[in-house]
C-alpha cells in the first residue's frame, strides 16, 4: 500500500510555524478524510489538522510542544489500511562501511562473502559507528540522568524558572511514556516552594534523528558541542508583595500573547477617545419587531451586532482616512474594508476574527458572518487566515454591561469602536409641538484612535457618522 504525507498547511502569509499541542490520533487508529489528525497553535489561533486521505496512522514525525514549521512532514498515513493491518514501515537501516554500502547501491549480493573487506574491518567499523551513536546521545542528551526526553518548550520553561537538571528528572510527567508536558510544568511551578531554587543548571538542546552513518554522528556532534556547554543561570525569585495562601497562576500561551499586544499598541500609538450618546430606540424596536420571522426564514438569530457593523463599514466608506495603517512615515490606504470583531472565548481571553469585505454584504450577510466566526470563536475552530488583515475593530464591551469603555487600538490598524450597553431613560424629545420627556433607548459609542494620522475632527466625524446612521433607522425597513 501507498502512504501520504501529512504536512503542515499553510496558514496564512505572516504564519511561518505552529506548536504541535496534541495528537487526537495514535499510531495504528484509522484516520477517514477530513478526519482531524493533530491540532497545533499559532501566535494568533489554535487549529486542529485533518487528514486529507483514509488510512492508518503510521508515523508520527514530532512530539507535543515542539514547533513545526509550514510545509515539514508532522504525520505519515497508509493510505487504504485498516486498523490491525500490518504496517508497511521500511526497516531501519544499519551503518555499514562505504565498499558495502556502494555494493548494496549497484544491487548486488550483500552477503558477508561479497564484501571486499575483512570480516574484523567490518566488526570494527560497526563497532566505531555505535561508539560514535552513544557519544552523540550523551552529547546531546537535554538532561542527564534518567534519559528522559523533554520537548523545547519544557526544557525553556524549566530555564525560564531556574529548574536545575536534578529538579526536573523528578517532576512527574502525565504524557505518553511518562514525558513532562506543559501542563505538568504549569502545575509544579505553582505549587513550587518559595524558596530560590538552585541556579545553575544545564538544559541542553534535544537531538536531532538519530544519524545513520559514521560521518553523520560525528557532524551532529561537533554540531551540538557549544550548545552543550551552555548554562542557565536565572534563579526563581518570589514575587514581591507575596503572602501565604495566595496563589500564583501563571499566563496562558494566549495570555502572554495578548499582553505582548496590548503593551505593544500602548506604546506604539497616542490614543485619543471620542464618545458620543446615541439614540437607538428606531433600532430596538424594529429588531424586536423582525427577529423571530428572520430566524425562521433564514436560520440565524438576528442579534444587534450585525446591525452596529453595517454602521460601521458605512462610515469607514464615508471617511476613508479611518481605514489605514502607518508603516513608518508612510500611511497605507486601505482598499478592502475588513471589520474585525472582538469576541470572548471560554477561558476569558478574547480572539478579532475579521468579516471580509464588510461593507459588500447585506444584512443577512453580516448576520451569517457574525454568527459563524463568534460561535467558531467560542469552540476554538478558528483558522489562522480568519484572524488576520483585519482593517478597523469593533468590541462590545455593553455585553458585559459596561456603559462605555475606552478600547486599545489593534495593531496596525488606526482605530477601534466600543459599543456600549444599550439601556432605557428618560430623555427630552422635540418636536413640531413642543418638547416633552419620553423614555428612549440609548448608548454610547466610545472611539478610540491613533492621534499620530487621526485628528480629533476625523475621529469624531468618523463616531458621529456611526451614531446618525444608527438614529436615521428606517423603522419599516425590510430584511
């Protein structure tokens, strides 16, 4: 039978590698087409990998946590096998002298008889070439001791913590073969002691394949030989300001990425906010007054959200200048209005998928959209490319009941809307006779804008113009 190769996708232009993070198949399992087979992290997203053939698992080319770059092999399938098939896998070769190895390649005998060498010649090139395989596993073992395998991301958390060598062999591992996995990391290092852990320690960086020839072994060694002498030195202190039974819970992968972000743009950009009240009661009742035909006709709820990014992309088509990005002394004029949406995932982080060529769509369109990326969002089924390019933001900090709030700006992009809580008070109404007090349904949006390429006049023309479209609603408006 034939075997596909399983290969990293390419997952958009800025995405070069990803973080194997699970296996959800082990080496033997039937694997359909379009059956998920390994699920790995970006800098932006999670995803998980299908298969694009049916078949058996057959090889499995890296482990969890180590960082696979686009287009390498991660998975080797039989294509049309069966689980409990017998395996088509090559069987391992043997280093043997160069007059063998040129013997085999010309296809004749390989017996010992053929062999132009003395049998003690070939004795003690073997015996050579696994004295030579030892020195390379010694050399580049990641921890001495117990030879247990530890993956790149736990041999730099342990140096990050000032984990010594002796520290880390007694860490018990919950992954396959007793390996320590990440979680395993995260648990002891919050549980640890407060006390400085030794300093010194040696995590060396983890062997490549095992070399086939003589030549191999010896080139890996000389390879690995300076980082072998390395030594970290970082020592774990305990946090100022630490009392006993408070609890130390380290940053998730997303976490630290969101805070790198954060920091970036505050530092990056002179924000400015711009807040304008408005008054959306045409809106609410029109909604109130359309939702349930829409979801019978079309299959989708039709929340508020949808409606606030119309507004949006009409406004960004009517101020343009909003729809850019600076890259140095130059301003990038956008051409595609791509609206990206803040949406909140299980574990609290909050994730930008990007509606493309928002201002094309229709309002069931937009629904759609809206519904499918905060719902893929929600189960972390994200794919990398829905997560880039985005061109202008907007977050609903009301649906967490905040009036209004002022936003961060999304890098690279200019600015970013808050849409705050909708909520009912009583407010003056004019009218042909006279003003009167009346209960309106109102909320305000909060801009926040780069003050380096945006004034103030453009910020708050770009807010007011979201406002006034969202106010001109036509209450008998079809959907």
């Amino acid at each position: 039978m034939s075997t596909f190769e399983l290969k990293l996708p390419q997952m958009g232009e800025s995405v070069a590698e990803a973080t194997l993070t699970s296996w959800l198949k082990e080496v033997g399992d039937t694997i359909e087409a379009d059956e998920a087979v390994f699920e790995i992290a970006t800098d932006k997203v999670d995803s998980e990998v299908p298969s694009e053939v049916d078949g058996v698992l057959l090889e499995k080319r890296f482990d969890i946590d180590d960082v696979v770059k686009v287009g390498e092999v991660v998975a080797v399938i039989q294509v049309g096998a069966e689980a409990g098939d017998s395996p088509a896998v090559a069987a391992p070769s043997v280093a043997a002298p160069a007059e063998t190895q040129e013997v085999q390649s010309k296809g004749e005998a390989t017996t010992a008889a053929s062999v132009p060498q003395p049998a003690a010649a070939v004795s003690e090139a073997a015996t050579q070439a696994e004295d030579a395989m030892q020195a390379a596993q010694q050399a580049l073992a990641p921890v001495p001791g117990d030879g247990r395998f530890y993956s790149p991301l736990v041999r730099n958390m342990a140096r990050e913590e000032g984990i010594a060598k002796e520290e880390l062999e007694k860490i018990p591992g919950s992954g396959k073969d007793g390996r320590v996995t990440k979680e395993d990391m995260l648990k002891y290092i919050a549980g640890r002691s407060n006390t400085v852990q030794p300093a010194t320690q040696e995590i060396k960086s983890a062997p490549a394949p095992a070399p086939t020839t003589q030549t191999q072994v010896a080139s890996e060694i000389a390879t690995a030989a300076p980082a072998a002498q390395e030594k970290a030195t970082t020592a774990a202190v305990p946090p100022a300001g630490l009392k006993a039974g408070d609890e130390i819970i380290p940053l998730s992968r997303m976490g630290k990425l969101i805070a790198k972000h954060m920091l970036e743009s505050v530092t990056t950009s002179a924000h400015v906010q711009s807040f304008v009240e408005v008054d959306v009661t045409e809106v609410v009742k029109w909604r109130e007054r359309v939702k349930k035909g829409f979801e019978a006709r079309e299959g989708e709820k039709l929340t508020f959200t949808p409606i606030f990014l119309e507004a949006v992309a009409h406004a960004l088509k009517k101020y343009p200048l909003m729809n850019i990005s600076l890259d140095g002394d130059r301003v990038i004029k956008k051409k595609n209005i791509n609206l990206g949406m803040a949406a909140a995932l299980p574990d609290g982080n909050l994730i930008v998928p990007v509606i493309r060529n928002a201002d094309q769509l229709n309002l069931v369109g937009m629904a759609r959209a809206v519904n499918d990326l905060a719902h893929r969002a929600r189960t972390n089924a994200l794919k990398p490319d829905e997560i880039q390019d985005g061109t202008y933001t907007v977050t609903n900090v009301g649906s967490f009941g905040s009036v209004f709030g002022t936003p961060i700006i999304n890098q690279p992009q200019v600015g970013i809307l808050a849409l705050g809580a909708i909520r009912k008070e009583p407010s003056v109404i004019e009218t042909a006779d006279g003003d009167f007090i009346g209960i309106r349904s109102k909320m305000f949006l909060s801009h926040s804008y780069d003050h380096r390429v945006v004034n103030g006049a453009l910020g708050g023309m770009f807010v007011k113009a979201v406002a006034d479209y969202l106010e001109a609603w036509d209450p008998e408006r079809e959907v």
